[in-house]
C-alpha cells in the first residue's frame, strides 16, 4: 500500500496499521491485502471486478473491513460487492471510501452493494465517505446499496460524508419481509461548488416490519444537496422519513419525502426542516470565549452527529 492509502485508511476505517479478523483493502481498483476469517469467507467475484462476502451463522460480534481507496486522479473505479448474511449473525461491516485527487483528471469510486440478510440476522453498516489532495479533478463516491431482508432481519446503516467530496450521487433501495427493521442515519456536508444528492426507495413488504430513515446534512458555500426519500408500505407496518438540514452561506437544499400507504394498518411519517443556524446558538458559545467561525464549527459538527 502507498502512504495515501494509510493516511485514507485511518479517515474512514480507524486503520492503526493492521486490521484484526476478515478485511479487503483495495486500492486503484486492486486488492491491496485480503483475509477471511472462521466465520467470514471474502472471495473475488466471477466475472466482475468486486467481492463475495459470506457471513456464517456462526458469526458473533465479529466485524469485517472493506475499505476503499483511490489514491490518484485519472481513476474510474467500480466495484461490485455482495454480502451474504447467515441465519442469525452478528456482524459489523466497515466500509469506507477515501478519494484523492492530485490532478486535473476526475477520480471517482462507485460501489455498488448488496446485502441479503437472512432470518433474524442483526448487520451495522459504517461507511465514512471523504475526498483529499489538492488536484483540481473533480472527486467524485457514487454508493449504490441493494438490501434484501428477510424475517426478524435487522440492518442498521450509518453513513457519514466528512468533507472534501465534490460529486456524490448516493441511492439505496430496500425491500423488507415481515418484522424486519431498517434503519439508516446518514450526514453529509457539502461546501464550496459541491453537490450531494440521495436518493432512498423502501418497500415494506411484510407484516410489522419497520424502517427509519434520518438525514442530516449542511450545506456551506455554494454547495447544493438533494434529498428523495420513497416509502412504500404494503402492509401493516411503520415508516418514518427525517430531513433535516442547515444552511450556510448561499447552499441550497431540496428535500422531497414521498410515502405510499397500500395498507389500511400501514403508519407512516415524514419529516423536512430546513433552516440556518440560530444567532443565540452563536451568541451563547462566543459568551464561553469562541469565535464566531469555531462557535459555528461546533454548531455544526454537533448537529452532525445527531
């Protein structure tokens, strides 16, 4: 591995040097280092470019690493993976994405995932999303995810974009069998020219099966983001949809949240406010000796986190 992919390794995956259990680094579109574990089979995918990645039953609070990295511009990569979640696991899946640019040539990371989670299997989902270098190519992360879950199934994602990514272009689609639960926390910040824009399509196909879907995001500079959200429900079951975004500066947001209830017992809600940051927040933190630009910054980051 080159010394860009460690310093992104530690950004997005807490990499310290070495990873324990199952992990597949890759780097410009290659393997870079690749280990199974007792309960976590990862194997290169037939016919293009990604992984296979098969979770025993057997998997207990194990966790799994699977970093991306594109270190230079001038680098278009896809991947496709696929995760295979046995009856009744519990894992953590790891998977951050760093893009680096150092010229003028456009480098982009598109992943394209699919989780099938089988009966009563429990999956959390980290991705950190980040773009460095001073080249003045566009970074560009396009995440796709596929999720597929089955009874009792439960997959929680948390996916964070913590700057520097010019072009993001991120859509996930769901469909839930009965007394499964989604639950997806998403934060992005944009800033300068940046745009974002995600795109959420679940349906909600079994009885008493549930998803939560909450956003937040800032848009700083002239940045714009965009956010879809569509739930279906075709059953009894419960849905919620959360935007919530701080403007500043001149960015701009588009949040349009759709449901369809198919169901007479189907419970939905969504939520949108956006809005910017309110001057007694200011004032009360520059009381405490900060700047009105670090006051601001804590603001920020704090909404964030949720």
């Amino acid at each position: 591995m080159n010394k860009i992919t460690e310093t992104l390794l530690g950004l997005v995956s807490d990499w310290a040097g070495a990873f324990t259990g199952a992990y597949n680094i890759r780097e410009d579109g290659a393997c870079a280092g690749r280990q199974s574990s007792e309960h976590i089979q990862i194997e290169s995918k037939d016919g293009a470019p990604g992984l296979v990645i098969r979770i025993s039953p057997d998997a207990k609070n194990e966790t799994v690493y699977i970093p991306a990295c594109v270190t230079h511009s001038d680098v278009n990569d896809l991947v496709y993976n696929d995760f295979y979640v046995g009856e009744g696991a519990d894992v953590t899946i790891v998977a951050g994405c760093g893009v680096h640019s150092d010229g003028e040539e456009e480098a982009r990371h598109n992943g394209i995932h699919r989780f099938f989670v089988e009966k009563g299997a429990h999956v959390l989902y980290q991705e950190k999303h980040i773009g460095t270098g001073s080249g003045s190519g566009i970074r560009r992360i396009d995440p796709v995810s596929d999720i597929y879950l089955s009874e009792d199934a439960v997959l929680e994602m948390d996916t964070v974009q913590i700057g520097g990514v010019d072009r993001t272009n991120r859509k996930t689609t769901a469909q839930l069998a009965a007394r499964a639960r989604l639950i997806i926390h998403e934060s992005i910040l944009t800033e300068g020219e940046q745009t974002a824009r995600t795109d959420f399509a679940v349906s909600i196909d079994g009885e008493d099966a549930a998803v939560d879907l909450i956003s937040r995001s800032v848009a700083k500079g002239n940045s714009q983001q965009e956010y879809h959200s569509r739930i279906l429900g075709n059953n009894r079951c419960t849905g919620h949809s959360e935007c919530d975004a701080i403007l500043v500066g001149s960015g701009k947001v588009n949040a349009a949240p759709e449901l369809f209830a198919g169901h007479i017992d189907a419970s939905l809600i969504h939520e949108a406010a956006i809005g910017k940051i309110a001057g007694e927040q200011i004032i009360k933190l520059r009381t405490l000796g900060l700047s009105e630009e670090e006051a601001e910054e804590r603001i920020i980051q704090g909404f964030l986190q949720g």
